[in-house]
C-alpha cells in the first residue's frame, strides 16, 4: 500500500510539474538599499555576475536578467527537481567578503512557488568551517526582504571567523518532485558600522562542551532585542575582535562569555579607557569584573517554586525604564559590592515578591545583568533595554525614535502606514476603523515629538500608534467558524504565574477550544500513576490533570494529554536513570555513545511501559478527551544500536550481522530491514495504544505531534505518521510545521493533505520557535494560510508567556468566533 501510496505521489508531482511549465513573470526587484555596500559588483556584465554562481552537482547554471534603467538585475536560479535525484538546488557564491564588523548580509527573494521546496539555507564559508542558517518568503506575488542575521547562524565545521568569508552559498532543499524557479536581488551587506556589537564567544565552543550551543543562542537573544529597537546593531565573533571592529561602537555586549582570549581582551579594556561602554550577563569572569568596577560577586538560586521572573525597578531606576520587565531565570550571579554604581533592577519572585536580590546593575564603566538574557521580544523588556543603553550611550534615543516613528504600520505586506491605511478595507467593521484613526492620530503626535526632539515621548507614542495599528489590521482577519483551535503546553502547571484555572479561562476567552499539557514523559508525571514515577510536585501541588479537567470543564475546552514518548529528559530524578541504565533499557547511538535519558523503543519492557501510561490515563480519568503522542520516534537516525536492539534485529533476520552496526548501513538490504525493524518498533506502540485505549472508552480521541516531511522521516526516525493515518490509529494528526516562512508553512500543510488520508490534520504553528516568538501577525497569516488550504483546526506551539500578547490582537479576529463549548 504504501509504494502504491508513493507512486500516486510521484504521477501526482509529474502532473504539477507540467501544469507548472509556463513561463513564470518576475516584476522588477526593489531598488538597492541607500548606504549599504554591494556584495556583487556593480559594473560588471550579466554573464560576468552569472559566472559568479557556480552550481553544486545535480544544479543548472544561473542566468542574470539586467534589469531596467531604474532597476537593478537579478540571478534566476533554475530549481530543478523534475526527474532529478540531487537533494538541494545549489550555487556556490565566489565573494571575499570581511563581515566581522557587520550584522550579516540581506537581499531580495522572488519564488512564485514554494511547493517543491522543503527549506531554504544560506551558508558562508570561512576557513575549514561554515556558518549557517534558515530563510523564507512570505510571499508568491511580491519580492520579499530577506535579512541574515550573523547571530541567528550556527557553526559546522572550524570556521576562521566572519572576516575570511569567501563564498556565499544559496541552497533550495527538495520537497517534492516539482520543478520551480527563485530570483535573488540586491545582495548586500547589513550594517557595517554598528553603535552596538554583541560579542560570541566562539573562541569557547568546543564539541564537547554542552554550553557550546549557549554562546550562540544567548548571544542571538539579546542582538533580536537590541535589532527590535532598530539600532544598528552586529553580533561579532570574539575570534574576530580588533581594534577596528571597536571603532564605531559605543556598547560592547557580553552575553555569554566564560573565557575571553587574553589578546581580545586587551582591546575591550582599550574601548573601556576611551570611554566604551561594557554591558555582561551572567558570567563576571575576574578581569571582566575588573573592568566593570564589581568587586565582590556570588551565586544564587531562587528561594522560591518557580524561580526569578523579572527585573523590578527600583528607586535608582533609569529614565525609561518600566516598572517590571520579564525575565524568566532559575538563578542568579548576584552583585555583592562595586567601587561606584547603582542597583537598578532586583529580582521579582514567581510569587510576585521582592527577592532584594540585585538583578541589574549600573556602573560608570557600563552594566551587569545577573542572568543570560531571555524572553527577548517582549514590549516591557525592549524599553528596559532602550533605558539602560540611552543611559550608556545617550545619542542612541535619537535612532531609535526615528526608528520607531517609520515603524508604525509596518505590519505583514504593508511597507508603511500609508501602506496600510490604504488597504483597509471600506467593509472593515467601525473598531477597525477607529483603531486605524487612533493610530493616525497618535502617529501625528509622535512626529511632533519628534521634530521637538523629545525622544523618549516620540518612542512611546510612536509605540502606542503601532499598537493601534496592529489592532486595526487584526480586527480585519478572517475567522472560520467550528474549527479545531489547540495549544500545547509544555508546562504541567499552566501559564508561569497562574493556575490551571486561570490558565484555561484566558485560553477560552479568547476563541480556543482545546489545550494539550505536557503531563508525563519517558519515566515520570504529574499526578499519581502506577505506571512512571510522579513528580515530586504531585506530594505537595496535587493532581494536575485532575486540575487541567476540572478548568476544562467549566469552561468548555477539550484537553487531550500530552505524553513525551521514550524521551526522560531532565525531569527523571537520577536514581531512576541509573536504573534504567542497569537494566539495559536505554539507547547507544552509532557510534557507541551511551544516551542514559532515552529510552529504546525496541525493548518489549520499554514498549509495555509506554502503552500501559497512555491507557492508564484513559481509565483513571473519565472525562479526557484524547490522549497525544510526541517523541514517538527515535531521536535521530543514529539510534538506537544497544545490545538489545542487535539481538533482537538479528532474531528478526534470522541471520547473524557480523560488523555490527556498520553493515547496517553498507549493505542495502540490511539497511531496508534495520529501517523497517525501526519502524516496527515504533508502529507497535501506536497500534496497542489505539486498540487498547479504544477498548476502554470507544469515544476517546487519540493523535500525535510529528515531524513535517513523512516520506523522509520515516526512514530517519521511524515515524511512519502517514500509514497511522491509513490504518485509522489516530483521530487527528499534527504536523510540526514551525518555520518563520508563511509560504514553506503553506507548502508543508498541502503536501501533508495527501499523507494524512482521511485523518484531520491540524497543522501545529511555532510561535514560540519564531524569531519573534509572539508574533500575531505571523500567527495570523499562518492560521489564513492552513484555512485557504481547507484545513479545520490547527494547533500552536508553546502555550507560554509569549501567548499573552498573541491571544488577544487574535480574538479581535482569526479566532474572534463564539466556539461551541465541547460535547461531553
């Protein structure tokens, strides 16, 4: 049935690909930026700049349209996936390019179908290493703005740092059997003069060093937050620093940094003495504390359940600064003493008290905050940063009132207010109307600020238009009646600072109809089992999903419980790791690596333990609605080769294999058998828990969380979603679709139709993955895009802080229809 299945697919595609030969108009790109050097360049012939493209295997040449008089040319790049077999349509960039001073490089995307592409990449070369990252259009009818941020790449390989970049390469990863065509434009490189750099501690990264992927996520944190307030800002290499790179800017940020390279920082100690400004998180190394004026120094955890949640002010506050801001940390460096300064912010409790601990202080040399930075786009944490870096470098409120005054109405497509004011539809309802003139009204005061040069009125008012603006659009949005609107919820207890009461009445009031909490992984939970090990929570905070029921049914959502499958984490106590480890029941990796905190789903004890979890829940708690898988595979396709796992395969073959696990993957035919051994083991779980759960409540609805691109995964992990659907195991189905492109969001959903059969298939939306978690204009068009697909439910990713300002500008609109509470 299923090479049958494949088959259909690939006519399917053969199809597409013809209708799809007609020849495709590409408009004229946007000019060129003012102000921001060429990456290619600029008097050179058409064939000169197409030779600069060099094609990977499998790859077709590129060709250069010049464009018109007041236009710029464009490389079209032939995506050639029909009766191919190469992975990725690919071409090799030839620059020499010194990016250590800069953000990272932008340019503009024309792609009229995005169907055939599973991803899109952009990679530089430097050295024996590359740096990495995702990108994405928003839009089939338009170019679109595309902007690579250094501090959102990740390494491979031994990179000599930013300034040796001597190739750019631009990579279509294949989706489906489609051919396709993509334009780029404008190649250039983004703000080479930075007032801010965010340093990366690359000089720490080694492969064994779990913190390593912390220098470059805490770094990107706090650079999105400082690119919010639209100061120019550059995230460098510490490998790279020199004195040049310290010429422009007025703030060094250290966001992570144990280890400094001593030559590096002699000159961060040349900046301070010429007046440079130095702001640290978390790691106070002694020279760094030096540098900033802190003497003596500690580290606390918080004393209370739930940890730290943000910045209180106090009365030695900025200009600016708000009252509290957001900061969510388990613990913290603590400042004890420093020879001059000013505690401006201390620690607020889960509880909402006052630890008195301090959280951020200011000195002459510049700043310390007591934690790595984090919840990054909220409103009240970009003007707690705008007030301590106007502190550090006054000239900064200028840019950023400018900034933020041409930032009103910017929202999706529209490039302006103008814009936005002129879409606006005659039939729009009278709130959106008078939302849209309130934006206009408070627009025309912040220009008065700002031509009085009052920076800071013209930042508020500036930001209160916007707000207005992005409810006049929301208002606007399409809703759809009867559909199936759910939130995962990674945390057992609901929304950090409420109940579960309190947690599901927000989710109600604003137009969703179902939760999914995370309440039991590999070995433990969150109410009392005779399956896995409870929670030490459950002794003292009770029954959670007896408290998650009892909200859901007074207010009419459905709750459908979340299980983490094979997958212990952190959250097993060590005792119950170290058992599992003795009795053989967790996985080897390839290479022989020991993975103590997963499970091996080839195991029959492990397999028992996952069905018996899930159905118990069923018996014990009449009023679930469903029950949901997640992890229901294997971690990567290195797993798992234990003991266990040889024994048993080679019982399944009936033969003995001789280089075990390399013959695996070097003879065929024992691969196809491995791969579907994996399958088998996890299928198995899914079947016993549809046969046995349905045995106890026939009406219980059962669904799983997956991986996007089934044909793929079903090889990597052994999560075969789509013939789950075909067998009926599953109720709905939702596709982890997390990507920050509206289109590849859209692309994934209608590919997915066909694997999902007759199942619903509530595609799942990553606002919590985003580069802007929260975004509600994301949200939005993404709930458009899957509803324009003929889907009826989605669900979104993660029910967390970044929903409290989502959930409201959506129930003005996507999801502003009454939802009929659920029929039990």
């Amino acid at each position: 049935m299923i090479s049958k299945f494949l088959s259909l697919l690939m006519f399917g595609a053969c199809v597409a690909a013809i209708a799809q030969q007609q020849p495709v108009t590409i408009p004229p790109p946007p000019t060129m930026p003012a102000n921001m050097p060429a990456v290619l360049p600029s008097d050179a012939s058409p064939d000169t700049l197409a030779a600069l493209f060099s094609p990977m295997t499998g790859s077709l040449p590129v060709t250069w349209q010049a464009g018109p008089a007041d236009h710029v040319g464009y490389a079209r790049m032939p995506i050639n996936f029909a009766g191919t077999t190469h992975s990725r349509a690919s071409w090799d960039i030839a620059v020499k390019l010194n990016l250590a001073n800069s953000r990272g490089i932008q340019f503009d995307l024309f792609c009229a179908d995005v169907t055939p592409i599973e991803a899109m990449r952009v990679y530089f070369r430097s050295g024996d290493g590359w740096y990495a990252t995702s990108f994405g259009a928003h839009y089939t009818d338009q170019w679109n703005r595309v902007v690579i941020d250094k501090a959102k790449t990740n390494i491979e390989g031994t990179p000599a740092g930013w300034e040796h970049v001597d190739a750019i390469r631009i990579s279509f990863w294949r989706g489906n059997d489609q051919d396709s065509l993509a334009a780029v434009a404008n190649l250039a490189v983004v703000a080479s003069n930075p007032d801010v750099i965010v340093l990366r501690a690359e000089s720490n990264i080694h492969a064994n060093d779990p913190e390593s992927k912390g220098y470059s996520s805490y770094a990107a944190a706090f650079s999105s937050t400082v690119d919010a307030l639209n100061i120019t800002c550059a995230l460098v290499s510490d490998i790279d620093l020199s004195a040049e790179t310290l010429e422009s800017p007025s703030i060094v940020v250290l966001p992570y940094n144990p280890r400094i390279p001593e030559d590096k920082f002699a000159l961060l100690q040349d900046f301070a003495a010429r007046g440079g400004k130095i702001i640290a998180c978390y790691s106070l190394p002694s020279d760094t504390a030096k540098l900033l004026g802190i003497t003596e120094r500690s580290w606390q955890r918080a004393e209370v359940a739930g940890g730290f949640i943000g910045f209180q002010a106090t009365a030695a506050r900025l200009p600016g600064q708000p009252d509290f801001a957001l900061q969510t940390s388990p613990h913290s460096s603590i400042v004890k003493a420093m020879t001059a300064g000013d505690i401006i912010a201390t620690w607020r409790n889960a509880d909402g008290s006052d630890s008195g601990l301090p959280a951020v202080v200011v000195t002459p040399a510049g700043a310390f905050i007591g934690h790595v930075w984090n919840n990054a786009q909220e409103n009240n944490k970009r003007q707690f940063l705008m007030a301590l870096l106007g502190h550090l470098a006054p000239k900064l409120w200028e840019q950023a009132a400018r900034a933020e005054y041409a930032r009103i109405g910017v929202i999706g497509r529209y490039r302006d207010f103008a814009d936005l004011s002129a879409a606006m539809p005659t039939s729009a309802g009278a709130s959106a109307k008078a939302d849209l003139a309130a934006a206009a009204a408070l627009r025309r005061q912040a220009k008065a600020a700002l031509d009085a040069r009052n920076w800071q009125d013209c930042i508020a008012l500036s930001s209160q238009a916007s707000d207005s603006a992005l409810a006049a659009w929301c208002r606007i949005q399409p809703t759809q009646a009867d559909d199936y609107r759910g939130f995962w919820c990674h945390s057992a207890f609901g929304l950090a600072g409420k109940n579960w009461d309190e947690s599901i009445k927000f989710l109600a009031e604003h137009g969703f109809n179902a939760i999914v909490p995370n309440m039991l992984w590999g070995a433990t939970c969150y109410y009392p089992s005779k399956v896995l090990t409870p929670d030490k929570s459950v002794a003292t905070n009770g029954d959670q999903v007896a408290q998650c029921l009892s909200a859901c049914a007074k207010y009419g959502v459905k709750c459908h419980v979340w299980k983490v499958n094979w997958n212990c984490s952190s959250r097993a106590p060590q005792e119950v790791i170290d058992a599992l480890v003795k009795q053989k029941r967790t996985q080897r990796s390839f290479d022989g690596t020991e993975k103590p905190s997963w499970l091996c789903p080839s195991n029959p004890i492990n397999q028992q333990q996952e069905i018996d979890a899930m159905v118990e829940l069923v018996r014990n708690y009449p009023t679930l609605d469903g029950i949901h898988f997640d992890y229901i595979r294997y971690p990567d396709q290195n797993g798992c080769f234990c003991d266990g796992c040889r024994e048993r395969f080679q019982q399944h073959v009936g033969a003995v294999v001789e280089n075990w696990p390399r013959d695996l993957r070097s003879n065929d035919e024992l691969r196809e058998q491995w791969l579907q051994f994996r399958r088998d083991a996890i299928n198995t779980v899914v079947q016993q828990v549809h046969e046995q759960a349905k045995k106890v409540r026939p009406n219980i609805q059962i669904s799983a969380a997956v991986f996007n691109n089934w044909p793929r995964v079903r090889d990597e992990i052994g999560q075969d979603w789509s013939m789950w659907c075909e067998r009926g195991w599953l109720d709905f189905v939702c596709p982890m679709n997390y990507t920050d492109s509206n289109l590849e969001f859209q692309s994934h959903c209608r590919r997915q139709i066909a694997w999902a059969h007759k199942v619903p298939l509530y595609p799942g939306i990553g606002m919590s993955c985003w580069t802007n978690p929260g975004d509600a204009v994301k949200t939005c068009e993404q709930i458009a895009a899957l509803r324009e697909s003929g889907l009826r439910g989605f669900m979104i990713f993660n029910y967390d802080h970044n929903a409290l300002g989502c959930l409201p500008m959506l129930s003005i609109g996507a999801t502003s229809w009454p939802v009929p509470a659920p029929k039990r």
